[in-house]
C-alpha cells in the first residue's frame, strides 16, 4: 500500500460514487470518499442515487452533492409492481447520461442497491475506469455482471473468486463507520448513558432502524426472563414496535428501549452479548467491536445474503446463528444461555477479533487512486 504522503499529489480526480438504498452501502460509500479525498484532496466528488431513498439524504449531510434517478429494484412480493422497470431502466440511462455530460467523471465507484447498475454500465460502456465495492458474502446478480469489466473488485471476505475475476479481486473488508472505528467508550461510561447498573451482564439487540418483526416478538415474549437471570437488555426496536415495547418493558429494571439507536459506539461498548441481523455493515461492525453475537438473518434478503454472511462467522465459530422462523423458540434461551456462559463468549471473542479489518477505506482510497495513476 502506497503511504498518504506519496497519495497527497494525486489528482485532482472526477469521481461518481453510485448506490445506495441501505445504511450498507451508503456509509461505505462515504467513507470511501472520504478516505479518497483525505489522500487526493482537490479531487471532486459526486453522489449518483435512487430518487426517494435514504442516500437523498445522509449524502448532503455528510458534505456531498448528490443526483437522483429514477431507478427500483425488482420487487419479489408483488410482480405487477415490476411491469415498469424496463421503462424505469431506460429513463435512468438517459439521465445517466446527462449527469456524464456534465460532471464529466475520470472513475466511478460503485457500492450496490440498484442505482449503481445503470451508472456503472453507462461508464463501461464509454471506456471510463469503474471500481466496484461488494460488501456480501454473497454477490448480487447486478454486481457479478458489473465485475467483469471492473478495474477492481473490493470485497469484504475470501472466497469471492466464484463470483469475479480473480486477477482483478482486492480483499478489502467493509469500511465502517467513523465515530465506531475511531471513538471508543467505556463500558462503563455506556452502561450509565442507558441507566444500568454496571456490575450486570448487559444484552444488546439490534434488528435495523425499521425493526426486526421476529426479534421484537421473541424479546416482547420473554422479556421478564432477562429480569429473572440478572440480565440487562438494551432493545433497539424500530419504529412500528416501539409502544408495544415501551408498555411491555414499563415498570421492569434493566431494560431500555428505544425505536432507533444513534451513538452504536456506545451500544456495543455496553454489550457484554449481541443480537443482531447479519446485513454486511453489522458483520463488519461486530468484527471491529469484537463481541459475542447471536446473528438472526433477515430471510429475504436477496440472495439470502445475510445468512451467507452469518455463516462465515458461524463456520469460524465466531458467531452463533438462530433462523428467523426460529427466533420466538429459541433466541432467547440462545441469547440468555451464552450471556450466561463466560468461557463461551470468550470463545467466540478470540475467534471473531482477527476479522476487523479498522483500515477497509484507506485500503480501497489507496488501490483506486494508484490504479488511476496508471
């Protein structure tokens, strides 16, 4: 890896940086350019993402300007909602097309959800350098074809060679978020933010910020089972259960609810065990962070991605994994049965801690910027 002091001449480079949908790939996508513009800093960034999605708004609030187009994604529930998207992909293009125009990029970067694949596309197709990030176990239909002509690869894991040219590969890791890499806090300081007692052994569980149906049902079902083992729960429930939570926790000590969690660096600090789906930024979090966890795969995920990320913590035994059509028999027992078991979540500890990877964005800033050079 070249050091930020050799990068600091680079540029000053036009880069796209398209997709979005998710957390997962929008706070990828802005440490990467961020890390990019700390080594390259007269570079020129601009965001390409769907109309209506999240990344219309954490973009411009970490500092960059963004497009939006008008792109879905192929809808499994419903399939007569999907009898425009032939009409959806070709007007993309054309705005596409125009955003080019005008922006004018030398790279473009790709990171996922489906407005990444017409402007990946449209950039191959006139010969501009493109760089793709994926960040599953378990490569999308969309960013296998997208790979091939790719200049590089970066991927969270070993073993994607069945999904992309090996040659053009880089095991990157994901990047993560800012304020989880580079603020820790004690677990102390943490467990007084949420009001709990110190010497207890403290449960975290995270479903997303919508909440995790079976999750929440199962914690709603055994809630008073925490209390009676001495155990701590924070509960992360998303909006839609939030006062079916908050009415089922009332009047019970050592538990905190809360329909969204902002400071996760305070969460995990306070965790002694993790319930948590396995989408790709949680994996990489809980590998940085180093807890015990019991993944609860979100089961339609495309691809089932998530569970292919669980897996390959699980394979390594250094996570535990309950389905999701299980969770109401059996996670709380999972969850409690290993907060309880010391020798266990240490177990899992050392086996998860070699899998951080802290430095993810530098080393994707870094393989771009030299290959742009070239």
């Amino acid at each position: 890896m070249q050091s930020q002091g050799n990068n600091k001449g680079l540029g000053p480079h036009r880069i796209i940086i398209a997709g979005g949908g998710t957390g997962g790939h929008i706070f990828p996508a802005i440490a990467i350019a961020n890390a990019i513009k700390a080594l390259a800093p007269a570079s020129k960034f601009l965001f390409v993402g769907a109309k209506g999605k999240m990344e219309m708004e954490k973009v411009p609030q970490a500092g960059y300007e963004i497009k939006g187009i008008d792109i879905s994604g192929f809808n499994r529930s419903s399939l007569i909602k999907n009898l425009g998207l032939p009409f959806k992909l070709l007007k993309s293009f054309f705005q596409v097309r125009r955003i080019f125009s005008s922006f004018q990029p030398d790279a473009v970067i790709g990171v996922g959800g489906y407005s990444s694949f017409p402007v990946l596309r449209f950039a191959q197709s006139r010969g501009i350098k493109t760089f793709l990030h994926e960040s599953n176990s378990f490569a999308g239909k969309a960013n296998i074809l997208l790979g091939k002509r790719a200049s590089l690869v970066f991927v969270a894991s070993e073993g994607m060679e069945k999904f992309f040219p090996a040659e053009k590969i880089v095991v990157s890791g994901n990047p993560v978020r800012q304020q989880i890499k580079n603020h820790p806090v004690s677990r102390d300081a943490a467990i007084s933010e949420y009001g709990l007692d110190a010497a207890k052994t403290t449960i975290l569980s995270i479903g997303g910020s919508l909440g995790a149906k079976n999750i929440n049902e199962a914690l709603f079902e055994g809630l008073e089972q925490f209390s009676q083992n001495g155990i701590q729960l924070i509960w992360q429930t998303g909006k839609p259960f939030l006062e079916k939570a908050r009415k089922a926790a009332a009047g019970l000590k050592g538990v905190f609810v809360s329909d969204f969690i902002s400071r996760m660096e305070c969460a995990y600090a306070a965790a002694d065990v993790v319930i948590s789906r396995s989408g790709a930024m949680a994996t990489a979090e809980l590998c940085l962070v180093k807890k015990p966890v019991v993944f609860v795969p979100y089961p339609f995920a495309a691809e089932d991605h998530q569970t292919a990320n669980a897996m390959r913590l699980v394979n390594k035994e250094a996570a535990l994994i309950i389905k999701d059509g299980e969770a109401r028999d059996k996670l709380i027992s999972t969850a409690i049965g290993l907060a309880k078991d010391e020798r266990k979540r240490n177990k899992l500890v050392s086996n998860i801690s070699p899998l951080g990877i802290p430095d993810a964005d530098e080393i994707i800033a870094n393989r771009i910027l030299n290959n742009l050079k070239n």
